[in-house]
C-alpha cells in the first residue's frame, strides 16, 4: 500500500485499476468481478439469485454482463460500519468517491426483493437509510457528500463554489430528485420488510427537514437561503441571477436549480422532479401513518402531494403535434416550457419506473413515445445504437440507462420485440469491458465516458432479473438478430 493512502483510499485505487486494466472480452466469458476476498459486501441472498437467473439466460455474453453487473454496487462500493450503535453504510458511486442521495439509493434499490430473507441485506438498508438521514440532516441543499461528516470536500470542481459549503459536503446542487430518492428507499423498504428499525428519531427529523426545504423551494414569499455559483465556462455548472436560477411565476411547484445529471436546469421548475416529490410525499405520508404513527405529519405530506399535484396538472403539461397533452420537461409558470428528455432518473421514460405516474397513463404513455424521438433534442440515433443523452455528457452520446429504462417501459407494455431490441443494443455497446458506462457515441461505443458507474451496472442487472422473473422465455431465445 502506498504509504500516503488509507486502506480505504487504497482499495478504491485498485478497484479503479482493475476497471481500467479489464482486458476486451474473450471467450469463454471469464467472471469481471473482484475476487471474492476483495469485495467490499458479500450477500449470500444475492450470489444465490445470480446463480438463478444466470441459468435461465441461453446468450453466454448477457449471462457474462449480468454477472459482472448485477453485483456491482456490493462488490465495489459499500463500505459498513457503525454510527451510534447502528449500521452505517456510505456507498460511493464508482469512480467518484464521495455519495449521492439519489445514486446510493438507486444502486442499492435491487436487492430490495431479497431484503425480508436475507439479513445481511437488512443491515445494509439500515446502514444506508441511516447515513441518508444523518447527510440530510448536515445539509438538505447538497446532492453529495463526504464519507468523513467533519471533512471538506474532496471534489476539485466544487473546492471555489459560491455557496455554503459545510463540513461533510461534497458538493451543493440543489435537486429536488436528491431528497425524493431516500424516501422512495424508505418506503420501499418497509414495504418490503416491516422492518422498523432504521425509523429513528433522527429519521423522523430529517423527513421533518424534508418537507420543510419542499416548502422553502416553492418560493412564495421570498427566493429562500439557497443559491449557488461556480467559476465555469459551461452554463451548466452555474445559476444565473446571483446564484438564485432564472425568474419564476410562484405557483406551487418546487423549484429545482439542478436536474438528476447535476446539470443547471433553464426553467426552474422540472416536472419529472416535482412529479417524483409529489409521489415521494404520499409516500412520506404512508410512512408517517403505518411507522410513526403521526397523522399530523402523514396529513401535512399528504396536502402537499396534492398542491404540488394540482400546479403540475394546472402548469407541468405541453402539446405534442397531434394537440396531445404531453408532459413538459421544464417551465417557469409564466407558460414557457422545454420539452426534451435527460437519460437521467427521474425524467420523462422513468416516470412510470419510479411510481410517479401509472404505466398504462395515455399522457405518460405518448410523453413516453415523444420523448423517444426526434422531437426530443437530446434523442441521438446512429450507426450503433439509438438512446437519450443530455448537455453532461455532450452531444451524440447515449447513456445505456436510457436503454435499459426503455426496455423496462417495454417489458411492463408487454412489447417482447423492444426488450430484444434493448438487450441486442446493451450487449453490443459495452466495448468488451463487461459494463454499463454513463455514456458512449452512437457510431462508436468504444468512445465512452466512465469506465466504473455502479448505478448503471446496477440498473442493468435489475432488468435482467425483472425479465427472468416476467418473462423468462426471452432470456432463452438467441440474440442473434438473424435468429
């Protein structure tokens, strides 16, 4: 071990190693894991549901993908321990090592099905809800932090931000998706298991503070203590109108001053953000009635589902061609609105994924369609593949969770021809590493961004498992497309 490193810091530049180092495929189709003394959480649960579904899939390299994939999260980015006598879990996204509300929650949100059988899996939910809370409670404005709650940020672009950086924060962007992700955890939680042991008091105050930040970033009295610069040449990576975000008519919705990329929003209000507060909030207000037995708080949650729900269906709706309702991707309730899409959750394709909307919703349903096309500007289509992208990674790149979140829409609608297609597309565009990537060109995937990105490997595996469990009988035809 370098003697400047900690052990931590150690495994994390092996880990970033061997990543790198993974030679292109060759068969037969070696396992890309860490070997199993390396890996950063072993759960039983899991290793036998890898077994399963690996024998259901006939393609040897989709076998391979899911191997490598579905564990990722465990293998390289949990790290446990304790805080005040309860498991604490910090799980890094990959290559960045600091953690995000909105990616620790998604990593880990597959293994949820396993959570009531397996308590390996339960301690690290409790881990993980606990540290959410305890982040929340240092900073609701921050979308990511520091695995040390005393220690400044490590991230070099935000070391000259303009804004109140706290201990333990890594970085400040304000999204309204980074305090609806750990409810989201919460709740699928305990529904899961019953389990009321994370649900603390300081759970019950950070939910507190939760819904009192909703409140402030609805702005109606005043812009609230928020705002945020930063010394940059990309308009993405700053806010206008000293650090407050572009003017608004206040009309109920929750200003949002980042998307889910950390990308800058252009109008303020990001409906796919404020259709995932508003479902985050009934689910909030499931949690306050079932766990903590406060129907005052489950009642306030549950008023405010329904004015944010109200402004969105009064504000948040565009037209398409055909004079169609369609969901907005942006407005500013002045009646200007954007309407494309961000490969990112929550945007338009995830809605359904994360319980904001019905699937079978006709508006979700065309938002869905159109946001799949051309009308979309971030919607790129080439010699390789065809996806949704956005401004964080540039033009022309695709990130494979569009894909996967397509072939997800797919697989609820029954559409066994898209969820082929997808596969085909995902096999074909992991430039022989054996990963998901957060992007890659749409002529060229070995022209790709982030070679470890354990939210896309994560999501990858969660929909091979969600086609063995619905519909085995694709993950046994060939994916030949000639076949």
């Amino acid at each position: 071990m370098n003697p400047g490193l900690s052990r931590r810091q150690a495994l994390l530049a092996g880990a970033a190693a061997a990543l790198a180092a993974t030679p292109v495929m060759a068969a037969p189709f070696v396992s890309n894991r860490p070997p199993p003394e390396a890996r950063r959480f072993v759960s039983p649960a899991v290793e036998a549901l890898i077994k399963r579904v690996k024998a259901k899939v006939a393609d040897p390299e989709l076998a391979w993908l899911f191997e490598n994939c579905f564990p990722n999260t465990l293998d390289t980015t949990v790290f446990l321990g304790e805080a005040g006598g309860k498991p604490d879990a910090f799980v890094i996204t990959g290559d960045i090592d600091c953690m995000w509300l909105r990616d620790s929650s998604a990593q880990v949100w597959p293994y949820l099905p396993l959570a009531a059988k397996a308590p390996e899996l339960r301690t690290l939910f409790r881990g993980v809800i606990g540290r959410q809370a305890r982040c929340i409670l240092i900073d609701p404005y921050a979308n990511a932090y520091m695995h040390d709650p005393e220690a400044r940020t490590n991230l070099k672009w935000s070391q000259q931000d303009v804004t109140e950086m706290r201990p333990g924060v890594a970085e400040r962007k304000w999204e309204v998706d980074s305090l609806c992700y750990p409810i989201r955890l919460a709740h699928g939680y305990w529904r899961a298991t019953r389990d009321p042991a994370p649900f603390d008091a300081e759970w019950r105050q950070a939910m507190a503070v939760v819904v009192r930040t909703f409140r402030e970033q609805q702005r109606k009295t005043g812009p609230g203590p928020y705002s945020f610069q930063r010394p940059s040449t990309l308009a993405t990576e700053t806010l206008m109108l000293e650090g407050k975000g572009a003017p608004t008519r206040k009309v109920g919705l929750i200003h949002s001053m980042f998307r889910p990329s950390d990308d800058a929003c252009v109008y303020p209000f990001l409906i796919p953000s404020n259709l995932f507060a508003a479902a985050s909030l009934r689910q909030l207000a499931e949690l306050a009635t079932e766990v903590l037995n406060d129907a005052a708080f489950a009642a306030d949650c549950t008023a405010f589902a329904d004015e944010v729900t109200a402004a969105l269906q009064a504000h948040g709706l565009t037209r398409d061609a055909d004079g169609q309702p369609v969901w907005a991707f942006e407005v500013d309730g002045f009646g200007n609105a954007a309407f494309m899409d961000d490969a990112n959750a929550p945007g338009l394709l995830s809605l359904a994924y994360l319980g904001c909307v019905p699937h079978d919703d006709p508006v979700f349903r065309r938002t869905a369609r159109l946001a799949w096309s051309e009308r979309n500007p971030y919607f790129f289509k080439g010699t390789a593949a065809e996806g949704i992208g956005g401004p964080h990674a540039g033009l022309d790149l695709i990130w494979p969770m569009s894909i996967i979140m397509r072939a997800l829409n797919a697989l609820a609608d029954g559409d066994d021809a898209t969820v082929l297609t997808s596969l085909r597309t995902l096999k074909a565009t992991h430039a022989g590493k054996g990963f998901m990537h957060e992007a890659f060109h749409k002529d060229d995937p070995s022209n790709f961004t982030r070679d470890w990105f354990a939210w896309a490997n994560t999501l990858f595996g969660e929909l091979i498992v969600e086609i063995a469990d619905r519909r085995p009988a694709l993950l046994a035809r060939s994916l030949d497309p000639t076949a």
